[in-house]
C-alpha cells in the first residue's frame, strides 16, 4: 500500500520510514546499533545482499548482532497515527519464527507426520531468509531432514525408469536456490526431504555432522541419483557437490564406483544445466583421489564430457568439462578414452584460446599427456589431420601462459620429426620452434 497517496494533509513522521526503503514500516525492528529498519528491508540488506554492517551507522555486525529486535513501541506508534488520520493500517505482523516453533515440527515428524511437517518447514522457509537460518540453526532439523531422506534409499536404476525420467527434464532446468514446488502426488517424504535440506544451504558444519553421524551418507546419495525423477536427482547432485566441499581426503578416497558412476550420468543425460554444472564440479574434486578417476572413466565419462563439449554449452561449463578431461588424462585408461572418441583430440584443441586461461591451460596439459605418454603413430597423425598441431603453434604465437607454452614446445620439439615439414602446416612452418 502506498501510504502517501492515502493521507490528506498530515505529514509523515520522519521517523516511521524506513532508512532503506523510505518507506513507513510495517514490521519495525531495531539493529544492536539502535537503528530502526522495516524488517523486510534490512534483512533483504543483511541476509540476500550478504552485507554485515548497519546501513546507516557502518558500523560491522557480528553473527550475533543480525537477529534484529522488534520495536513494538514504534509499531504501536505507527498503527496509531494511521487511525488518526483515517489511514488504511498496517496489519499486526505475525510472530518470528523460533526454535521452539520448529523444534515442535521436528517432534511431530519424528511422530508419524513427516509429510505435514515438510511441507510447514518449507512454507516458513520460504517466507524469509531469516526463517531458512532459524530452521537451519535450531538442534536437530538438518540430522532429521537427513534421516528421512537416508531411510528411504533403497531404490534401484532400471532402463525403464530411466527413460521415464525425461518427462520432468524441463523441471530440472528451472531449479534455482529455492526450496522444491509444492509437494506432488508422486513425491515421497524422502524426497520432498531432499529439497528442502538443500534449500536450507546447510553450513560446512552442518554437512561435516550428517557425514559423521550418517556413515553411509555418500551411498544414500548415489541412491538418490539413480531414482526416476530429475527433480529428485538435481537436487541430489546439488547436495553432493555441497558435500564435497567439507569430505575428508579418507572420505574421497573410500568413494564407490556406484557413486561415481551416477556422477557421470546426470552429465550423460543432462539432468539440468546447473545439475550438469554442480556434476562436473563433483567429478573435478573426486578425480585427483584414489583410484576414483579410473572409476570415472569406466563409468564412460570420457565420452559424456566430449559429447558435451560438442554440444558447445555455456563457457563455465566448457571450462568445467575441459578441466574434468584433464583430470581423466592423467591415467591411462583415460588417454586411451579420450584418443579412441571420434572428436576427442579435435574437439579438446578446439576449446584451446575460446573459453578461458584455466580452460586452456588444461586442455593444453591433456593434449601434453596424450603426446607424451600415448605417441602412436595413428596419433601423432590424428593431432596433425584434426589441427592439434596448428593450434599449439598459435598459443606459442600469441604467448597464451608460461606454462602452457613450455609443454607446447615440449610436443613440438618431442614429434617435430613427424610434425615440422608436413604439408599441413606451411603456413605456421616459419613459426615451428625447431
């Protein structure tokens, strides 16, 4: 409601606008600074903006310092100049949310009612940033978001339900930070769990706790990944990749083939934009442990990340993709995926000087591995026939990173037999560094 456009000659108090918005509050709430804000505001200020000082003082806030204080007083004030001036009021705002509140919740779905539980969980997180901290803070409401979606991951990946899955694709591509749309009739209390403790964006302690207290979490998760729905799987790699970002080097290691293998198909089947991207980030953190890139390549992820190179998406997920293959190339099995794919050497130069320096500093290194562990004859062609070669000559050209050009001409000198007078390169034959 505009209030200006309501009252007739009264001015309004100075002190019932909002410093932020210049607008009358309608839910007064006092910073420790002694500041008063409408609660919409300085939360949007504080929690979505992500500032931590006090908009008119500057003065830096502690964590303890954002929970505002209501001003009631004020409010009464403001409700009462209102009916004054025959002015429409400001309905009573309704009471904080608070651990007490949730931790009834959490009692009732413990109890049998888990279904009604999620869906008040979510319908308060999804009125306030300050809402989603007071679920995720209050003891319990993660562990219990977890349990559900633990006690029910035992369902199994069949072709049938994988090809049924691509009828929520489209779903899969609006997911944002959000919590899930309502509930459908298809949607178990697992699931529904899923999305809401993604939504809550749990801390790195948080998720360090479910790791602990759910020793099996990472085989729960590749359970969800191989469910029908791409719902369900996005927000399953989402989470995944959240929890990759507090695993223990002990943790990385000991990760099933299974997981990974779910890992590369939401890349194969492009889940979602953002699910492929959140994939690609989990692929890139696991590589460098274990054996688990070797795992990665028998799942067929060599294949899936130059099929997705091929479909040229956007320039973070090339860089992921390129960055992913690198990974792969350093064993064995994944230079020999890579060499024996149609379009793998050519689509992987291609990429070299388009997307990034990252980018091309790691497609440059896999090319580097190729050629220096896997030299075959049939390679060494292929490198010159699909312009390998002539895109290594152009990144010397124009000095794409020191690095970079130190194993460019490690190749060239390393194949300059093969390479140096081929007719394929008579225009970059004055520029061959031997």
């Amino acid at each position: 409601m505009e209030l200006a456009s309501s009252y007739s000659a009264a001015e309004i108090p100075h002190y019932f606008l909002c410093p932020i918005s210049l607008e009358v509050m309608r839910d007064p709430v006092t910073l420790a600074t002694g500041i008063t804000y409408d609660r919409a505001s300085i939360e949007r200020w504080l929690f979505t903006d992500g500032h931590a000082t006090c908009p008119v003082t500057r003065r830096a806030l502690a964590p303890a310092e954002m929970d505002a204080t209501p001003n009631h007083t004020l409010r009464r004030l403001i409700q009462a100049w209102c009916a004054a001036h025959q002015v429409e009021r400001f309905p009573t705002p309704r009471q904080p949310l608070d651990s007490c509140r949730v931790a009834a919740l959490l009692d009732q779905g413990r109890h049998g009612g888990a279904a009604a539980a999620l869906r008040e969980i979510k319908a308060v997180i999804a009125e306030s940033e300050r809402n989603r901290r007071c679920v995720e803070a209050t003891p319990g409401a993660v562990d219990f978001l977890a349990s559900l979606v633990a006690k029910d991951s035992s369902a199994d990946r069949s072709p049938s339900k994988r090809a049924s899955s691509q009828q929520d694709a489209d779903d899969g591509d609006s997911l944002g930070e959000e919590v899930l749309d309502s509930p459908t009739f298809m949607s178990s209390p697992a699931e529904d769990a899923l999305g809401v403790l993604y939504s809550l964006k749990p801390s790195e302690r948080s998720l360090a706790q479910i790791m602990e207290r759910e020793g099996n979490f990472l085989d729960t998760l590749a359970s969800v990944l191989r469910r029908p729905s791409y719902r369900t799987r996005a927000y399953g790699i989402l989470l995944l990749k959240a929890m990759t970002e507090v695993m223990t080097p002990a943790q990385f290691m000991m990760v099933s083939a299974d997981l990974v293998q779910e890992v590369v198909l939401v890349v194969s089947d492009r889940v979602s934009s953002k699910a492929v991207r959140a994939a690609l980030h989990v692929l890139c953190r696991l590589c460098p442990w274990g054996r688990n890139r070797v795992k990665a390549v028998q799942a067929g992820a060599v294949a899936a990340l130059v099929e997705l190179l091929l479909d040229e998406g956007g320039s973070r997920v090339t860089e992921l993709a390129v960055v992913a293959i690198d990974h792969l190339c350093g064993c064995a099995e994944g230079r020999s995926d890579l060499v024996a794919h149609p379009a793998g050497l050519a689509v992987l130069s291609k990429k070299v000087m388009r997307v990034s320096a990252a980018a091309t500093e790691s497609a440059v290194r896999a090319l580097h591995a190729v050629a220096r562990h896997s030299p075959t004859p049939s390679v060494r062609q292929e490198m010159l026939a699909v312009g390998v070669v002539a895109k290594l000559l152009l990144v010397l050209q124009t000095n794409a990173g020191e690095r970079a050009g130190l194993r460019v001409k490690e190749m060239l000198k390393t194949h300059a037999r093969v390479w140096k007078d081929s007719p394929c390169l008579q225009t970059h034959r004055g520029s061959y560094p031997c």
